[in-house]
C-alpha cells in the first residue's frame, strides 16, 4: 500500500506560540491520519536552514512584540525561500504575529516599526494610528470573534488579541467578513488574508481545532499539490468535522 506523507515545517515554533498555536499541527495530523496520510513535523527556529522544496505545509504562529522583533532579525536569511514556496502555491497557515510578519511593515505597541518579509503588500499600524477611527483607537482587540468566508460560505468562531491593525493590500482578499468582534483593524470589516495558498488570521483557538473545515480545506490543498491524482476533498468529506 502506498504511504502518503506531508512535510510540515512549523516556522519558529518554539518562540511563536500564543494561546497554543501548535494545535493547528495537531488538527491537520488528526484528520491526514484518518485518511491514511503521516505528517513529519519539523521545528525551524532561529538560525536553521530553511529550504522551499523541502515542504508541503508552512505555520507560522502568534508572539508578542519581544519575540516577533527577535524573529523578524532572523527572517531575512529565510525571506527569500519562504518567498518561493508562497509563490510556487505552497500552503500556509500564518497567524497574528507570523501574519503581520508576511506584510511589508509592523508597527510596534511603543511605536517603533519594524520590516516584515514584503512577500504580501499588507501592512500593521500600531493602536495609536491616525488611520483608526476614533472608536478603534487606543486600545487592544480582545474577545470573542466569528466571521463569514463571502466565497465559500464557511463561518469561522476564534479568539483574537492583538493591538497591531493590519490593513490588506492589492491583490490581497481577506479569509472573512467580520461577523462579531474587531478582525485585522476594527474599521473595514475585514479579518485574515487569502492570498494564493497562504491564509493570514488573527485567530487563535486555535484556529484549525476549534474550524475543522478550514483544517480540511488547507489539508486538501497540500495533498493536491503532492499528489494531484487522488480526490482529497472527496476523502475528507467522507470524515467528520470536528469544533472543538
Ligand atoms: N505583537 C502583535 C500584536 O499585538 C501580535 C500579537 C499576537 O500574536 N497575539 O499586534
């Protein structure tokens, strides 16, 4: 029998992992193992090599602005290859701070900006920015949140805590239409990034345990990628989805 594998490497896992992030690994491992898939995991953290062919899933987690400025010093020795696999259609699941960090710039809580890897045109103003809207201005976005995806008609429920505002850019379509709480900056409705294979969110939860069907959809794309000749989306159809 043939065995299927996908290689996940999980971008600075160890100092990227807000509100438990790493159980978006667990949720992808849960449902490729029910369809007969194996996924090797792979920590790559400060100072590793990081090789685009080498993966069929990139996370990128959440961190405060302590470790995100840590990370973004290390990124440009990586930027490069993360940059090829984005562009090759590689699927990647970036949330919060590993978001921020897909765009051109972040700014911080104390107000100092910082580069991002400039792979997506978004760009993150901190809390104080003259572009919110005096509702919106001064303080965190803590709570509760649940959007609706405009295309697939799937509804996704998380919790977001972030005081960085993230404004899309062209070519960039945001994963939902806020349905209740704040998203990427409180203002435009907007919440996360679609771009190519790549989603952006400020959702933890984390996001793929607590939205199975966003699971299997992420799942699905990889696995057509390395093996196009099989029907992924027909297999995971064939097996519950969990919201945990
Ligand atoms: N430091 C970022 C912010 O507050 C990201 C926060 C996070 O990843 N939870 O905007």
């Amino acid at each position: 029998m043939t065995e299927y594998k996908l290689n996940l490497g999980h971008l600075y896992g160890d100092l990227m992992n807000t509100y438990g992030d790493y159980g978006n690994y667990l949720a992808l491992k849960y449902y490729a193992e029910q369809i007969g898939v194996k996924i090797n995991y792979k920590l790559i953290s400060l100072h590793d090599p990081f090789k685009a062919d080498d993966y069929d899933i990139l996370l990128f987690g959440g961190g405060q602005d302590y470790e995100e400025e840590v990370v973004a010093k290390d990124l440009p020795q990586k930027s490069g290859e993360i940059k090829k696999y984005i562009e090759n259609n590689g699927s990647l699941l970036a949330v919060c701070a590993g978001f921020q960090l897909l765009g051109s710039t972040i700014q911080f809580a104390d107000g100092k900006t910082i580069e991002g890897i400039g792979v997506m045109p978004h760009k993150t103003v901190n809390l104080n920015s003259p572009k919110l809207t005096d509702r919106m201005r001064g303080k965190r976005l803590i709570g509760n949140i649940v959007i609706k995806n405009n295309e697939n008609g799937e509804t996704y429920h998380g919790f977001e805590n972030h005081q960085g505002r993230t404004f899309l850019g062209k070519g960039e379509k945001a994963l939902g239409t806020i349905v209740s709480g704040n998203g990427n900056n409180g203002d435009d409705k907007t919440e996360g990034v679609i771009y190519k294979n790549v989603y952006g969110t400020y959702f933890h939860g984390p996001i793929l345990t607590r939205n199975g069907n966003l699971a299997k959809r992420i799942l699905a794309t990889a696995l057509k990628k390395r093996y196009p000749e099989i029907d992924w989306t027909k297999k995971l159809s064939q097996i519950p989805t969990e919201t945990f």
